[in-house]
C-alpha cells in the first residue's frame, strides 16, 4: 500500500493527543496497537481480541460518533482533546 498509518500518527499527533483509530483490516494493526481508543470491526477486532488490546466494536461510523460524544460529554479526552487530531482508517 505505500502508506504506514503509524508514522503518519507519529509525525501528525503533538505529544498530548488522544490518538483514535477506526479501522477494520490488516493496515491498521501497528497503529491501532498505538492508539488511545480504537473502533474495530472485522479482521482488526479479531486481532484487536486476540492481542487483548481494548477496542470497541462498531457497525457504522453513526455508532463511532454517538460513542465519541458521550465519551467527550464525560470528559474522555480531558485537556489533550483536539477535534483535528482523529484518524480514521479505510
């Protein structure tokens, strides 16, 4: 594929960022072992469960939004929040 998600998250997430990954496939194994809070379906929550990494299955990007409001209604991501900084996976 060329691209490696996990530098990418290095080299665009400041030190304080609250990294989330939404992925479903073999790409987004290395960061979403990196990643704060990871959505997961398929062949990455497979690997995601057999790793014991915490992820959170998802049906469709409706359920990862109402999960990501409540965790931000409960102050989640406290200070190191930035909207900018999600990353979501194809």
């Amino acid at each position: 594929s060329g691209l490696c998600k996990c530098q990418v998250m290095s080299l665009t997430s400041p030190w304080n960022a609250h990294r989330v990954v939404i992925g479903d496939g073999k790409s987004d194994y290395c960061w979403a072992q990196k990643a704060d809070t990871v959505f997961a379906k398929s062949k990455l929550f497979e690997f995601c469960s057999s790793r014991d990494i915490p992820c959170r299955p998802f049906h469709n990007f409706v359920s990862i939004r109402h999960a990501l409001e409540i965790m931000l209604a409960g102050d989640v991501f406290q200070d190191y929040y930035q909207p900018e900084i999600v990353h979501h996976a194809g």
